[in-house]
C-alpha cells in the first residue's frame, strides 16, 4: 500500500512539472508575440481620393506594382520598330545580273578578225549583245545605255564595273525597303559623282543602277516578334518597397496614390491578419523550443517554481529592452548597437547551465531580428540578428565561472572587442557612403552596451539568488567562506566532522565535474551536509578524541536515534539561517534510508526481536545526482579512515563495495545516476583517495640507525 501511495504522489509530482514546463513555455511565448506584434501589424488607413494625407504613409511591405509594370511593358511594346531581313538571293540576282553586262560586253569586244573589224558597226554589237543577255536585263536596260557601255574604252569599263558593284553591295548590305529605293538610288548617284568617269558613262551607269536596285529588305514577322519579347523582358518589375514613402503629410490623394494605398493593404484591415498567422507559427516554434530545452534542464538541474519564474523574468527584461530601444532606432542611428543583450544569456548561463544559455542565444536573437525590422512586416533585420547572435555566443563562451567578482568584467573587454569587431564589419560592407566619424559613434555603442552588460549582470544576479531564491555560482561562494557561522560552528564543535566534511568535498567536487554534474554545489553542501553533528558531537567517532565512546553507556536504539537524527537536525538548523533549499535537502538525503549496520547488528545480540525499519534513516533517497555523490563519498570516506594501512587495491575494493550496496539497496533509484556515471564517480573517487593514501618510503629512526652502525 505505502509503494502505491510512493508512486501516486511520483506521478502528481511528474504532472506538476510537465504542467508548470508546459505553462511557463506559454508564458514566454505569449510575452515574445505581445511585443513583436506591432512588428507586423500594420495601421490601416480611411482615405478618400483628392483629399489631403494627413500623415506620412510609407508602404509596410515590398510589393510589384502590377498595373504600373503592365503599363511600362505596353510602353516599351510601341516602342519597338519593325524589325526586316535582308534577302541574299536578290542581291546575289542582281550583282549577277550587273556581272553578266560586263562580261557580254567584254565577250563582244574580243578582238575580231580584220574581215569581221571592217563589217561590224556599233548598232550591230547591240543587237548582239541583246541577243545573248537575259530577258530581264534587255527589258530594263535600253540600247542607248548600252551603246554607252559599248563605246566606252576597256579601261573606263573595268572602273565602271568595279565602281557599279562595289557600291551596289555595300547599298544591299544595308537593305533597301521599299520606302527607301529613291533614296539607295540617291547614295549610289552621290558615290558615283566623285569617280574619273566621264558624264557619258556616269549617265548609263545611272540608268543600269536604276535597274540593279530593288526592294531587298522585307518585314519578318518573327523578328519583330521577338524583339517585342525582350523588350518586355528588359522592364523591370515596378517594386514598391518596404518603407518607401507612398504619400507626404498634406499631399493630395490622387487616383493613382490611392491605388498604390490600396495595393499594399493599408486600407484593407483584413489584410492585416496574415502577418500576425505567421507571427503565431513563428512563436509557436519558439515555444516548442523552449518547452523541450526547460524539459532536458529539468532532468539535468531539477527546476523548481522560482527557476521559473526567472526564466521568464530574464525573458521579459530581454524583449522589453529591445522593444525600448527599437522606438528609438533610425536608419540613419542604429541604437541596437547600444543594447546589451548579453545580459540575458548571461544570467542564464550563470543562474543555470552554458547549454540553455545558447538555445536562448539563438531566440533572442530571432526576436531581435523582428522587432527591429522598422515595422515591416514580412521583413527580418538580418543584421540585428547577426549581431545580437554573434555578441551573446562570445560572452557564453568567454563567461566561464564567476568564482572571482572579476570574472564578469573581463568578460567585458573581451565582449567589447567582438562589439566593435562587428559594427565594424557591417560599416565597411555597406554599399552607402560612410564617414569616420560615424564607425567612432557606433563602435561607442557596441564599447558601451560591452560595459552596461557586464555592470547590469552583475546587478541583477544578486536580485534573481534573494528574491527568487535561486542558487548560483556566486552565492555558492559566499556560502563556502570559511568564515559564515555555521561552518565556524563545526570547525568549534566538531573538528573531527570538519575535517571529514573537507574530506567529502573534495571527492564530491571531483566526481560531479566527472560526469557533468554542479560541482561546486556539492563542494559546499558536503561543507554542510552533517551539520546536525553539532547537536551531539561525541556521540560521533571522528569527535571522539581523548574520551570513551558514549554508545557503551546507551542501548543500541537510543545509539541508533541519536545517529539516525544528524541529517534531519542539520536541515533545521540550514533552514533557521535560510540556507538555499538544495543544500538542505541534499543534508536530509544524505544518508537516504540506508540501515545502520552496526546498532541493527549489537540490537539483535541483545533483543529477539529487533524491526529493521526501526534502524533504517528516515530519508528521502538521494533526489539529485549531487546528492547521491555526496551520499557515497561521505560512506567511502568513512570507511577509507578506518581500513589499516591503505592500499590501492582495499581503497577500490571498498569504493566497489559501498557503491554495490548503494545499488542493491535502491539507494540511488531516484537520483537519475546512470551506470556509466557510477563507472566514472568510481574512477574518480580512487583516483583521489589515491592520491590522499598514496605509499610513502619508511623513513628509519636516529635509534634504529645508530644499532646498524
């Protein structure tokens, strides 16, 4: 019946947890969308054309002006000329034609005989020459053009031909349209008038250049087809962009500023509900984030209500001084520069563990992103999120401990370099001019954020361990002060206790490093942990120097109250000084419900009957793998002190011995310990003990080496 009770009260426990995880994930998410949502929720507007703005609009998103790019595409449409081809063929046809009249001609002024010289006239030769041309070049080309060519020397014919065809070409090159045979005519005539040839030939080589050029350009519809194509190609989308001011204050309203309003949704409200869709997925997935880190920190730390409560609180201060700072950000001053977002992750790493601290890095710095994105929605300042990621992971990195005050402000030089390193980067890769005197602005900023970073860390964590009771490095520190009362208390009382409570430190110390766990926690909770000793000093055997045990006096269950009441006496006295709550609990569980062997075993010598429970400790067991530590290095450095001449071998055939028994009696069930860990706690712990006991040369006395002499 008591194991069922156990394991209810074990599960409402587990729902608690899962609840209050579940909860404060909710939480933080809903403090992430309250303050990005005026980030992509934009104002709406009631505007009637022709009156005037009231306010400067700029435009919340970048969108295509369609109906403006539509109409540029028209425009470069009309813009485009025909576009012709050049026929080849009928230049050819025509230069042929030109060559076939000078060769006919060269034909029929080859040297005759003398008989056929004196009986052949000029109109003759013509009639000849018609005979062996084309049809085409008789029509168009009458005799007295070629009588002309015919009379002509040999000599002005070749520069004739050479001057005829070489212009011809170089005006077919070019294409002759219809609209444009007068005027290839006219150039051939202009070229013709500067040549030696006299007025006669000049006149039938007109006349043959007349006939020689015709249309030789013709409209392609493919072509021109293709031309319309990339002259659309080449207009460009008409953008209105982001932030880009579509009416000034007092500026009339006209048809197409209002389409432009219209456009961009600021005069329709439902538009403005998808941004805030997109908001909601995006803090969905930052809430799932967190609720699996806080899930895997709890197994690691076990939270309590306050760990929390500081969870959100650090999330509340991040996303509260962005939004403060972006009210004030310009593009022309980015004051993000000056927010020293450290802070957070900082505190976290310090308050909890680097692993959660860098999670956190990455979501504050996406929040960042958004909340300074100028009021765009859609739109993430890249930037921002560059350098809020980049200046957050350099102070986990450089932040190590906090076990010297000073730790923090050298973190602050470091953390100022990186600052500056990237306002520096992001100024020279800027495109726009820049002045030197700006890069000295903004480097200050990132200096300065370095500097109120560190300072308010160092502000805000002495808050965060009094007023939400939670438990860091630094007060872990003040606590280990040889000087605090309660551990003057031990050294006065209990000397014997002391030392073995040193003893259990620092074996404690070294096996959490081991696997992970918080070491200096159980450094000072081993300080701590058997305090209650105090009340009955030498009813302790490491007390009992120079007197007689008092347990021979007493009976065996009154020995076994005594000792069996140390840890609950111990918790008292923590809490009356209000003692961090882990450091309490970890005294009450240090013994867990082990038996107390040795007054079991005398009480059955006496009695019949003797109830184990009854010399059992109360408990808890070990909830924490600290405590569990501490609950078998505070056993193994008991038994180490009574074993005769320590040897490696006894040391770790104890160490394997007490661990065992831990196991075997379900000890250390509940301290989430697993086997590889105690594998590593075993090494840890030999290796210390080890070096405590290590074998030392046995030095002779002055006696015996005078009787060798």
């Amino acid at each position: 019946m008591k194991d069922k009770w156990n394991k209810l009260l074990q599960s409402i426990s587990l729902l608690n947890k899962s609840l209050l995880i579940i909860s404060s994930s909710l939480v933080i998410g809903i403090i992430f969308f309250v303050f990005m949502l005026s980030n992509v929720f934009t104002q709406t507007y009631e505007i009637e054309r022709f009156n005037n703005a009231k306010d400067t609009i700029r435009s919340p998103i970048t969108i295509e002006d369609t109906k403006e790019t539509e109409q540029r595409r028209r425009e470069a449409i009309h813009s485009v000329k025909d576009r012709y081809y050049i026929s080849t063929e009928t230049t050819d046809e025509r230069i042929g034609y030109i060559e076939e009249l000078f060769d006919a001609i060269a034909t029929i002024k080859s040297k005759p005989t003398k008989e056929e010289k004196n009986e052949k006239t000029l109109p003759d030769e013509v009639q000849d020459i018609q005979q062996i041309l084309s049809s085409e070049i008789v029509a168009e080309v009458d005799e007295e053009t070629l009588t002309i060519l015919l009379k002509a020397s040999e000599n002005d014919r070749t520069v004739a031909k050479e001057l005829l065809t070489t212009t011809l070409y170089n005006i077919f090159n070019d294409g002759i349209r219809t609209e444009d045979l007068n005027q290839a005519i006219e150039r051939f005539n202009d070229r013709l008038r500067f040549s030696s040839l006299n007025k006669e030939i000049k006149t039938g080589l007109e006349r043959v250049a007349s006939f020689a050029l015709i249309e030789n350009s013709f409209f392609s519809v493919d072509k021109t087809q293709e031309a319309k194509r990339q002259a659309v190609n080449n207009v460009e989308p008409v953008m209105i962009r982001a932030g880009e001011v579509i009416v000034q204050e007092g500026q009339t309203i006209t048809n197409e500023i209002y389409e432009k309003l219209e456009l961009v949704g600021l005069l329709n409200n439902n538009r403005n509900f998808y941004p805030v869709i997109g908001l909601i997925v995006l803090v969905l997935l930052i809430i799932s984030f967190i609720y699996q880190e806080l899930v895997y920190l709890h197994n690691d730390v076990k939270l309590n209500f306050r760990s929390f409560i500081a969870i959100i609180t650090i999330s509340l201060l991040m996303v509260a001084m962005m939004k403060f700072i972006s009210y004030y950000t310009t593009p022309t001053n980015p004051l993000y520069y000056l927010l020293p977002v450290p802070i957070g992750v900082m505190l976290l790493k310090l308050l909890f563990r680097e692993q959660t601290a860098m999670k956190f890095a990455f979501v504050f710095s996406i929040i960042g992103s958004v909340i300074f994105n100028g009021q765009i929605p859609g739109s993430l300042n890249i930037e921002v999120a560059f350098y809020f990621l980049t200046s957050q992971l350099a102070s986990i990195v450089m932040l190590h401990s906090i076990r010297d005050r000073s730790a923090i402000l050298k973190v602050s030089i470091g953390l100022a370099i990186v600052n500056v390193s990237m306002v520096s980067l992001f100024f020279f890769l800027s495109y726009e001019k820049y002045e030197w005197s700006n890069l000295l602005l903004y480097g200050g900023y990132g200096l300065t954020a370095a500097l109120i970073a560190c300072v308010l860390t160092l502000g805000i964590l002495p808050f965060l361990e009094s007023v939400l009771g939670i438990l860091s490095d630094s007060k872990l520190l003040t606590l280990a002060s040889p000087n605090h009362p309660l551990l003057r208390k031990i050294l006065v009382e209990a000397p014997g206790t002391y030392h073995h409570s040193v003893m259990v430190a620092n074996l404690s110390e070294a096996a959490c490093e081991k696997i992970g766990a918080n070491g200096l926690l159980a450094r000072v909770a081993s300080y701590y942990h058997d305090l209650g000793k105090t009340k009955y000093p030498h009813y302790f055997i490491e007390n009992q120097i120079g007197i007689q045990n008092p347990h021979k006096f007493i009976e065996p269950m009154q020995s076994a109250a005594i000792i069996m009441s140390h840890p609950y006496d111990g918790a008292n006295m923590l809490t009356t000084y209000n003692m961090p709550k882990e450091i309490i609990d970890i005294a009450k569980q240090h013994h867990g419900t082990t038996l107390l062997k040795y007054f079991y075993y005398q009480a059955q010598e006496t009695y019949k009957e003797v109830q184990e429970a009854d010399y059992r400790y109360p408990g808890p067991k070990p909830q924490t793998k600290e405590a569990a530590v501490i609950s078998i290095c505070d056993s193994i450095e008991a038994a180490v002190r009574s074993i005769d001449a320590p040897s490696k071998d006894k040391i770790n055939e104890m160490i394997e011995n007490i661990i065992h028994v831990r196991l075997t009696d379900g000890q250390l069930n509940e301290s989430s310990l697993t086997f590889n860990e105690l594998e590593m706690i075993k090494v840890t712990i030999s290796e210390t003990l080890n070096g405590i006991y290590h074998s030392r040369i046995q030095y002779p006395d002055d006696k015996k080496i005078k009787e060798e002499l």
